[in-house]
C-alpha cells in the first residue's frame, strides 16, 4: 500500500497547488474542479481503509491515475491563462 500512499501524497500536494489558483480558472475548468474534487475525497477515504487485495489496489490506482490526469489538465489550462 505504499504505492497508494506516495500517489495520495502527491494528489493532495497538487491538488493544494492548484486550489490557490482556481478563482482565476474558466466556469468549464471550475466544473472539472468539483468533479475532480469529489473523486479526491472518494480516493482518499478508500485509501485510508488500508484494504489488501489486488482488485482494490488497482481500483484505487486508476482513479489515482484519473486524478492526475484531471489534475495536469487544469495545471496546463492555468498556466495560459
């Protein structure tokens, strides 16, 4: 489970990168913000439960995967703004 923790760690470091940001961001991107945030909550209380099991494990690591990726998305789309 240290894999599920370093990528909770590094979620929630760009998440709070990212959140001082967001009252410049479009309606779309601040959309994308409150999606994202749900699924953050989901996948840290999910990885707070410390459950074994290769189906959890890869579970988490997707939406982790699709975190990041929503994350890059809103980064990239500040910075050209």
């Amino acid at each position: 489970m240290a894999d599920i923790d370093d990528l909770l760690q590094e979620l929630k470091q760009k998440r709070d990168q990212i959140r001082v940001r967001m009252h410049l961001a479009s309606k779309e991107l601040q959309d994308e913000w409150v999606d994202l945030e749900k699924k953050m909550d989901d996948f840290s209380k999910r990885a707070r439960l410390k459950e074994t099991g290769t189906g959890v494990s890869k579970a988490l690591g997707t939406v982790g995967d699709e975190l990041k990726a929503g994350y890059r998305r809103i980064q990239r789309a500040l910075k050209d703004d």
